[in-house]
C-alpha cells in the first residue's frame, strides 16, 4: 500500500468520529514541518509519533496510553497512522496532552480527540484557547484577526503548577513554563527499560518570537513578562531530565539522534540535555529584551528567531 493511501486510510479513521473535517493550515512552513516519519522509540515506553517539524510524544501502557501534542490539523491523520504503525490503538489513548495552544501543536487534538474519545488537558490559559478556537491579546503571537484558528473543544481538563495526571501505571507531571505562551506547559515522567528508570521532558517552546509591535518588557502598554519567561527557562534547566524532547523537534536534534541510535547507545540519554536548551533559549532572550530595551550593542547582529 502506498503511503498516500495509508495517510487517506488514517484521515478516514480520524475524522470518523467527527462531524467536520477540521481544516488544513497553510503557512511558510506547514509542508516542511508536515512531512511524515515512521515514528521511533525514543525509550522505554516513550514514543515519537509526530512528524518531521512538529513533535508528537507517545506513553504507553496496557491500560492506556498518553498523547502529548497534535500538530497541524493536517497532522492528525499522520500521527493516527503513526501510533497504529506501532501496534497501538488510537482508540487506547485516554489523555491527550499539550504544550502550547498554537494551531502548529494544538491543530490537531480536536480531530485526534473524536477519534479516541481521550480527555484533553492544559493550562487554564491553553484551555481558553483550546476551547475558543482563537488565543488571546496577552499571547506574544495575537492577531486581532486571526488567518487560522485551533478547532474547539467542548471539554478541556485544567491543570495548574506541579499537577499529575494518570491513566493505569502512566503519570506525567505538569510544569507551567509561560513565555512563548501564557500557557505554556512542559511536561515530565518516568520511563525505564532494564529496571534503569530515567527522567524524560517534553519542554515546551521557549523561543521569543513575537508578531506584530508585542514587546516582552511591555514598554509600559502591556505587563512585563520578561522576568516571567526568564524563570521559566530557569525552571526547564533545574528539572530533572535525562532525555528532552522538545516540541519543535529540531530544536533538540531529535532526528539526527533517532538516525544515529544503536543497541548499544542511545543518544537521546543526555544528562545536560535541559541545560541546553534553556541556555540556547535564554540566550536568545537575552537578545530580544536588549533589543527592546534599546541595549543592542553596536554592529551586534541581531538573533533570528523562527516562529513556533
């Protein structure tokens, strides 16, 4: 069978349970980051299910398993394929998790919800948004009027600093780390092989990227979240963490580690992992608020950052 048709088998199965088709998102980089990849173990019973740009993490267990992420609406199809590919039913996820609620990470649960019947969780922030269809004037990347929308959802399970969530033996703990999004979540559990048990994070997004005339430190129209998202990349950095999983899946070369993982290493197992990527984040931070504050040094380049 070819591919086209396995991604055509997988968009019948999850749109089955839905009364529209959520529709597709177009953006600069929604093909590249839409690419499909046969997803891969990352370790234990941790799983990447998404797709080349957009990182989808599966937790497995025999009662159940748990959804972090859903990409573009477009996605969705993709990562039901995915977790079949595996051997696993979407019909068996039971949660489904977020990071943050922008249509290129929260795109898709509304279709991957209908098609599990799985409780969604987030923030109380990426609720709202989840459930509105549309974020709000305090999200560094607010449009009065939005190109694209995250289709609704009518229920949405809130989570708060340090909450725990189960389905059987899983559980995964919810660390708000606002900044990219008020919102902002990164997620972290336990997963072992061998009886070794190792700390895995799904960081959310800690880019500094902004539309429009938003500016971090306010400059007196709008609250100064500098500090906020500051301690947010400080929190990801004190975590405990073995393995991090970042929601852009560049970010933290999830690919280039997939590709080069053998029976006998495992470069996903990086002790320092967390540090840096909070400092690569910071760094960047750091450029944006000079930036703003009118500290930019002269002949400094400025740091590019890409939207997320």
């Amino acid at each position: 069978m070819t591919m086209l048709a396995h991604v055509l088998l997988a968009l019948a199965a999850v749109a089955g349970g839905a009364q529209a088709h959520d529709a597709a998102v177009n953006c600069d980089n929604c093909a590249a980051w839409n690419k499909p990849v046969k997803p891969f173990n990352i370790y234990g019973n941790t799983w990447y299910v998404g797709v080349d740009g957009l990182s989808a993490v599966l937790l497995t267990s025999r009662r159940g398993h748990i959804l972090l992420d859903g990409g573009l609406p477009q996605s969705a199809p993709l990562i039901a394929a995915n977790i079949k590919a595996l051997g696993f039913r979407i019909e068996d996820v039971k949660l489904i998790l977020n990071s943050h609620a922008h249509w290129d990470h929260a795109g898709g649960i509304a279709a991957l919800q209908r098609a599990s019947g799985a409780t969604v969780a987030a923030s109380a922030s990426g609720a709202r948004v989840l459930q509105s269809g549309t974020n709000g004037a305090d999200d560094p990347q607010f449009q009065a009027d939005p190109v694209v929308h995250v289709a609704r959802l009518d229920k949405v399970k809130l989570v708060g600093e340090g909450d725990t969530l189960t389905v059987g033996p899983l559980a995964v703990t919810a660390h708000m780390t606002p900044g990219h999004t008020p919102g902002g979540t990164t997620w972290t559990w336990t997963s072992c092989e061998e009886r070794r048990c190792l700390n895995v994070v799904y960081a959310d997004s800690l880019n500094p990227y902004a539309s429009g005339d938003f500016n971090y430190t306010g400059k007196g129209k709008t609250p100064d979240i500098s500090a906020s998202f500051a301690a947010s990349i400080a929190k990801v950095a004190a975590l405990p963490c073995d393995i991090v999983i970042s929601d852009h899946p560049d970010v933290t070369d999830v690919m280039e580690k997939a590709a080069a993982r053998t029976a006998a290493s495992n470069p996903f197992i990086d002790a320092n992992g967390c540090r840096a990527y909070a400092a690569e984040a910071g760094a960047k931070l750091d450029a944006r608020l000079a930036r703003e504050r009118g500290q930019m040094q002269p002949g400094a380049a400025p740091v590019v950052t890409d939207a997320d």
